[in-house]
C-alpha cells in the first residue's frame, strides 16, 4: 500500500541534503582520483566495493540506481509514479535478452536493474519462448513481436529498439494516464523524442516508420521538419510550443554535427521541468523531482567520471551536463 504524501515528503526533505548539488561542479575542476574520493567521502553509491579505484566509478553509479529503484518501490506515492520510474527498466532488459538470444551473447553486461518484472523470470520466457507469464500486455507483445522479427531474414537493431521503445511508451501512457503531471511529461518527451527522430532520419517517410503515438506533435507535422531550407523549418514551427526544441536541433544541423544539443534537452528533461517550478510543487510532485534529480546526478557523474579518466578539460565536462 503507498505511504502518505506527506509522510514521504518529510523522508525527501530529510535526503535531499545528500544530493550532490553544486559539488557536482566542483568534480568537473578537479582530477578523476579526486573526485572519486570525493564522491565516497559523501556517500554517493553507498555500499559499492571499489578498492578506491577511480576506474570503478560505473559500480558506484550501479548501487546508488540501485538505492534509487529501492526508494521508489517503497516510497512511489502511487502505481503510476513506480511504473514511470520502473517500467523502463522492463522493457530496456527484455530487449537486451532478446538481441543476446538473437546473438549467442552473454547479457549480463547489458542489463539495468530489475523493474517491475526480475529479469530471471524474463529470461526465463525468453528461454521457452513462451511469455503468457509477462502480465502486461505492452512488454508481452513487445516480446512476441520482437522474437517472430529476429526469425526473419533481415534483423536490424535500430528496428528492435523503436519497437521497444513505442512499447514503453504505449505501457506508461495508460499507467500514467490518471496522474496529470507525468501525462504532460510523457507528451513532452514523446513530442522530442519524435521530433529527433525526425532529424536524425534521411527522409519523411523512414521517420514515418519510428514515429511514436502519443504525444501533441502529430505524424503530419513531420513533413514540416523535411523542408529543404532551415528558415523556412524555422518559420514553419515559429510560436509553436516545439519551437525552443526544434531551433536546439537546427543549431546542431547548421554547425554540421547530430542533434546532441536537443539530447542533452531531453535527458534533462524532467529535472529542469520540476526545477522551474520548485516553490510551487505539489501532491507527488516533490517525489517526481527528487526522483529526477537522482537520475540526473548519475547520468552527470557518469559523464563527469568518463571525462576526467579521458583528459577533458573543465569547459568541456560541464558542457555536456544534464539539467544543470
């Protein structure tokens, strides 16, 4: 049964002293061995067995996503708050079982931590072939549909992946479908997601292909984002809510490089929507936020880590952040 709202926002207020917050900057400045040492020294990924070896930061980051999926299992003030966080999971691992089947690979590696179904009973059903056991009918048919692709003649790993991912989202737009909050959010990032799609597609109708159902921004409007000059792509979202996003992406288009400027949007997406309005939160909304921020922090440590053991300089750490 969920604990009451205000009991878990009182637990919150208690731990969010223990987020990194401005320290995070601070790594960035530093040398990789110190920041390791510091990110111990104040209980990031608690529990981890590291030796003190700064090449082990990823075993950090695993227990302290490890402790987050723990708090939300007993904290989620309802279904739809622990299958926002949780459900991906599901779906991330059976997809990962799936391409290891299809390969003669070992998974292990490749697998996030449990979410709402343990990834022993999904390789299970992977083994047998058989996934009557998988109680939602998104992950399930995702299995199914996805096992029948891998028995055709021409298998491709994008395609596995959108299939996937248009399952998840289908999942959590009906888990979500009573909780206001995570519905806007849900839009919003499908809307992004769609409109990268876009960008990283040679043409309309491939993007046609991996379009995810569910958001504002409607299959018609794709054609708008294959115009043949910038200004007129500009002109044609100019006061629409897409606009801010899909000037991110043509920045990147102009300067020659990925969309790596609308990803860094979108992965901090959540956080910086619940950051703009933190004195105004509500309800389960300071979970949601406190949640996000947990993420971020070990996507952002991840990126700090990876960089310093590579020799990047300051500037370039902290410019690929995530909701900072």
């Amino acid at each position: 049964m969920a604990l009451d709202v205000t009991y878990t926002n009182g637990v919150i207020a208690v731990r969010e002293k223990y987020l990194l917050g401005d320290a995070l900057l601070r790594l960035c400045e530093t040398d990789a061995a110190t920041a390791f040492r510091a990110l111990c020294e104040r209980g990031f990924g608690g529990g981890a067995e590291t030796a003190n070896d700064p090449f082990a930061y990823e075993k950090l980051i695993v227990k302290e996503e490890d402790n987050i999926d723990a708090f939300v299992r007993e904290y989620a003030p309802t279904r739809a708050e622990k299958a926002f966080f949780l459900a991906p999971n599901d779906f991330h691992n059976a997809k990962v079982l799936l391409k290891a089947k299809y390969l003669g690979a070992d998974p292990a590696l490749m697998l996030a931590a449990d979410g709402l179904v343990d990834k022993q009973s999904l390789q299970a059903c992977f083994e047998k072939e058989d996934f009557s056991a998988i109680e939602d009918v998104y992950l399930r048919t995702a299995c199914e549909e996805g096992l029948a692709y891998t028995k055709g003649e021409e298998v491709s790993g994008a395609v596995l992946g959108d299939l996937f991912e248009r399952k998840c989202r289908e999942h959590l737009a009906k888990a979500c479908r009573f909780n206001g909050t995570l519905k806007k959010l849900l839009q919003q990032k499908t809307d992004m997601q769609n409109i990268l799609i876009a960008f990283r597609c040679e043409d309309e109708e491939e993007a046609a292909t991996q379009f995810i159902h569910g958001g504002t921004f409607q299959e018609k409007d794709l054609s708008k984002l294959f115009l043949p000059d910038v200004e007129q792509i500009e002109d044609a979202f100019s006061g629409t809510k897409w606009q801010d996003f899909i000037n991110l992406c043509l920045k990147d288009k102009r300067e020659g490089r990925p969309p790596v400027l609308a990803e860094r949007k979108l992965d901090g997406f959540e956080t910086e929507y619940f950051y703009e309005r933190r004195f105004e939160l509500k309800n389960s909304q300071p979970f949601l936020y406190y949640i996000s921020r947990r993420k971020t922090e070990c996507a952002n440590v991840r990126i700090v880590m990876a960089c310093l053991l590579a020799g990047f300089g300051e500037a370039e750490i902290k410019k690929r952040l995530r909701g900072v």
